[in-house]
C-alpha cells in the first residue's frame, strides 16, 4: 500500500481478488506482436479454471497470436468523478482450443457475446504472471500487499 498525503492510496491486489476482479467484466484487451509492433484489441472473455478464455477470427490478432503466443490481457474499472479505479494485467500464453468436446464446454459457460457474429478460432490464456491495483479515494488500513503474484 501507498498512499498520496491526499487520502488516496493503491492496493496492490492478491490473485483471488484479481481472478474476481476479471470475472466480473465481460470485455477485456490482449495485447499482441503484429509484425514486431505491440497492437491491442478489446476481446469478449470468460473466466474458466484459472484461465482466460476469448474467441477471434481471422486478422492480425490471430496472425500474432500464432506467431508469437505469449500474450498480455488487462481489465480495468474506472471511476472518473472519483478517480479511483482498478487494473488487473495477466501475461501469459495463449494456446488455441483444439478439441470439439473442449469447444461444447466452453459454449455452456455464461458468454457476453458483444460481435455481431461468431469467431471461429477459441483461445485460453494461460497464465504466468497475475498482478493487480486498486487507487482507492479515502485512506483505511489494509493488510500489506503482494505486489506481485506468480501463478503457479
């Protein structure tokens, strides 16, 4: 934890809070390697056994991603009046989902579809590294913080 002298301070998030903080919005952005150059694309997501699950088409994202799967993906929520806000970063690495009954399973899950039609390709990131901050607007007393969280 740190704080400003203002009031404010940032949390800096254990997994569990992070893994909550993910499953609770629907879309998040992946960033990937397109032709040696970093891009970023806002993607649907669920959460499924510690992973983070997506669907794309075909495009630079996929081209990336199959060149160079190690992948980061952020979620945030932001507050504007009150500056406040949260973000949570996983890097990791993003493995196509292959098998048909993998596929059935994952179209039960609670999915918030927000294209205008279905993508062919499914995709699980698999994380290696999970951190997260929350920049809270008033000062209480927390227990210290990871700052960073390995996930094993």
């Amino acid at each position: 934890m740190t704080g400003r002298g203002d009031g404010r301070w940032l949390e800096h998030l254990t997994a569990a809070k992070c893994w909550g903080l993910l499953a609770s919005q629907p879309v998040g952005r992946i960033g990937v390697i397109v032709d040696s150059a970093p891009e970023v694309y806002p993607v649907n997501h669920v959460i499924d056994s510690r992973t983070i699950v997506f669907r794309t088409d075909a495009g630079n994202k996929l081209r990336g991603i199959d060149r160079s799967p190690s992948v980061c993906y952020q979620v945030d929520g932001l507050d504007n009046e009150d500056c406040t806000g949260w973000s949570v970063l996983v890097k990791g690495r993003a493995t196509e989902v292959a098998f048909a009954d993998e596929i059935r399973a994952l179209r039960e899950l609670s999915w918030p579809f927000w294209t205008v039609d279905d993508r062919a390709h499914w995709f699980r990131i698999v994380p290696r590294e999970l951190t997260g901050r929350h920049l809270h607007g008033s000062s209480r007393s927390i227990d210290p913080a990871v700052r960073r969280t390995e996930v094993r």
